[in-house]
C-alpha cells in the first residue's frame, strides 16, 4: 500500500519507505541520517520521525535489534555529529553562510541560531534538538564562538540521549498500543506532521520578526564570538 507520507512529500523524506528500503541496515542507516543532519550542515531530514519510527519497529518486530542496543547507537551519532559540528564552527567560524540564496548555507539560518543561543545560553544545545533546521547549525554557531569544550560535551550530550533516546523509547512504547500498532501508516504520518509543526512555526515567527525589525547594516551573524562560555 502507497505510503500517506510519501504522497505529501519525497521519498527520503518519509521514515517508513526509508526503513524498509534500508532492511537489515535500517538502524545503521538511521544513524548516519541522525549524525549527518546534527553535524554536518544539512538541514532537511526526517530526525525526529525517523527516530520515532525505529522504536514502531522494534515494537513490531520488523527491526530486529534490543532496543537498548538502538537507543545506544542513535545517541552516540547524534553525540558525533554534534561534535563534528562544533568543531567545523570552530574551523570555519560562518565563512560557509554568506550567499543568500544558497539551498541550505542561509545567512539567516546562522543568525536565528545565534539569537536562539543568546536566549537561552549553553542549555540552547538541548533545546535545538528539538527544533529542525536549529539543531543542525547550533553546533555551528557554539564552535564559532568558541564555547568550551567541555561545556559543550556536557550540554550536547544531555541533549543527544533526551533527544535520541528519548523518542526511540517513545515510539517503541506507543508501538505496543494494540491501535497504534494495527495503524502504524497513520502514526508515522502523524510524527511527520508534528516533527515539522517547530518548523513552521519558526518560519512564521521569522517573518513576523522581520517585518517589525527595521534592517540593521550589520550582519548579526559576524557576533557569533559573543557565544556564552
């Protein structure tokens, strides 16, 4: 039967056609998607549903793995790709993020990433992981401004087991609800939408702050040495 998720959006961008065009690499693959959108500058891809979708099938039997095993690997990636990130800021700075019309490498994305990190300071690094776009250029902007490295390990590393772990868990045990189970199609489509409500809403907000803010000649993003330490 033809995925709901994939008749709304692209292929690899629906979790189940992913898995199950994964097989026997379905977990494995799963955390080269986790390391790469939380590490190495691209943005859109399906984390969150993605993850929720090992723990429906680990429950459904259709990933064969413990659980616990899962859990560990997709938080260790999501911990690597986080560094990886942090230290290509550190290297790089914002160098990368200077056209406008570039696909992904948006100035813009680099300035509302800095002023989420000035807002909520080194604990930003666990609440990004739950906003799309956000989490991917979080580590970016904490390697840029030099954040303490050790800081950072901490903080990313809360991060990467609430995050990671805490919704393959989420979906494994939704998994073993009898309705959820015999649904599994709809619940997928579900995580999909509400893994992407944080987007649109970051959007709309995006536009609203540039609608009342009077254009400022200096690129918020040349600050990004003022990161918290």
């Amino acid at each position: 039967m033809l995925s709901l998720v994939a008749m709304l959006m692209p292929n690899w961008m629906d979790p189940e056609y992913l898995l199950t065009w994964l097989g026997d690499w379905a977990l494995w693959g799963t955390a080269a998607v986790v390391f790469i959108e939380c590490g190495l500058l691209f943005p859109i891809l399906p984390g969150d549903s993605l993850l929720f979708a090992v723990g429906l099938f680990i429950a459904h039997g259709t990933i064969d793995v413990p659980l616990w095993l899962a859990c560990v690997i997709l938080t260790v990636a999501a911990f690597l790709g986080n560094v990886s990130g942090y230290y290509i800021g550190r290297a790089l700075g914002t160098t990368l993020f200077t056209n406008p019309n570039a696909r992904f490498l948006k100035p813009k994305y680099i300035e509302q990433t800095h002023e989420f990190f000035e807002k909520y300071g080194p604990r930003a690094l666990v609440l990004a992981r739950f906003v799309p776009i956000v989490r991917t250029f979080i580590t970016i902007v904490a390697g840029a401004g030099k954040m303490d490295p050790r800081k950072f390990f901490v903080w990313t590393g809360v991060g990467a087991v609430l995050w990671a772990t805490g919704l393959t868990l989420l979906g494994h045990a939704l998994g073993q609800v009898k309705f959820i189970h015999e649904h599994l199609e709809s619940a997928i489509l579900l995580i999909v939408l509400v893994s992407v409500v944080p987007m649109f809403v970051e959007w709309f907000l995006a536009k609203r702050r540039a609608r009342n803010t009077p254009a400022d000649p200096t690129p918020k993003h040349a600050a990004t040495n003022n990161v918290s330490e």
